[in-house]
C-alpha cells in the first residue's frame, strides 16, 4: 500500500506521508509476528520486506531515515539466507 501511496521512485498518488504511516503500521504488526515465532523464517523476510518499503518511502525525502530501515532490511534478510 505505501508503495502505491507515495514511493517516490514509482508513479503514485503523491501521499508520501500517508504511505509512510501505512508502513510503519504494517512494520509493528510484522514485528510482532516476527518476535512472537523467533524461528519463523518467512516472518523475518516479511519483516525485511516491510523494512525495505518504509525505507523506500522515505528515500526522497529523508534519506539517513532511508538508510536505517534499509540497514536493518539487509541485516533481517542476512539472517535468513
């Protein structure tokens, strides 16, 4: 949804702070999916995902902000792969 919202490296409805609220919502909920099974793989990478779009979201923007959440995207995905 933040993609489609206001990813600023996509066509989009231009709500860039509409889509960072989305995300950040999507990314507690994936958070406590990922916390509550330490051992679930798919929710670490669907942590990842959330990551890396909130991180996308603020690219334009905010780019140290960016950078955190794309850090932490790699470093969830690493611990899967």
């Amino acid at each position: 949804m933040g993609l489609l919202l206001g990813d600023t490296h996509y066509p989009n409805l231009g709500l860039t702070a509409e889509a960072v609220r989305v995300t950040e919502e999507a990314l507690a909920i994936a958070a406590r999916v990922a916390e509550a099974d330490p051992k679930n793989q798919t929710a670490k990478l669907d942590l990842a995902y959330t990551e890396a779009q909130l991180g996308r979201c603020w690219l334009g923007l905010r780019a140290q902000e960016a950078a955190v959440h794309l850090r932490r995207a790699v470093g969830l995905a690493e611990q899967v792969l």
